[in-house]
C-alpha cells in the first residue's frame, strides 16, 4: 500500500479533501490505515505542484467528519513481473 495523504476537510458534498503525496488514477480504491476499504477516488483538483484528491465515501459504513486528520492510503500501481529466460 502507498500513503495517498492526509485528509484536511470535507466539502459541502460529503467528499473528502485530502492533500495528496502522490496522484492516482480516478477510481482508484481508497483504505485506512486498517487496510478497511474507505471510497474511491473522484477528482483531482488544485495545482500541479500540490495537488488535492477528492475521496468519495461510502457512507453506508464511514462519517466523513470522522476521517478529517487521518492518514489514507491506496493500492498504487501493479508492479511488472520479470520474464524468464527459457
């Protein structure tokens, strides 16, 4: 698992804004630090140099509010397995 980054707030709409360390691809699935699924990546917002990930919930088992201050991570790329030589 990759650190994603730190949530600072929650926007009008329920999502998470967290400053992120590194930039997935939207759709990606989001975890806490339990490894427990959170949400999804929706957007990507704010300057290229200090981007924002926007973390839509699943609110059916997690309080936005909750998770303000909290460290989230997500899967990161799948590593490429080296061919062998026959």
């Amino acid at each position: 698992m990759r650190v994603l980054g730190r949530v600072r707030l929650v926007s009008k709409h329920g999502n998470l804004v967290v400053e992120a360390r590194e930039v997935p691809e939207i759709g990606e699935k989001v975890y806490n630090d339990r490894m427990t699924l959170v949400g999804y990546v929706y957007d990507v917002i704010g300057p290229v140099r200090s981007p924002f990930i926007l973390v839509k919930v699943d609110t059916s088992r997690w309080r936005p509010e909750a998770l303000v201050g909290k460290l989230l991570y997500w899967q990161g790329p799948r590593r490429r397995e080296k061919r062998r030589r026959a």
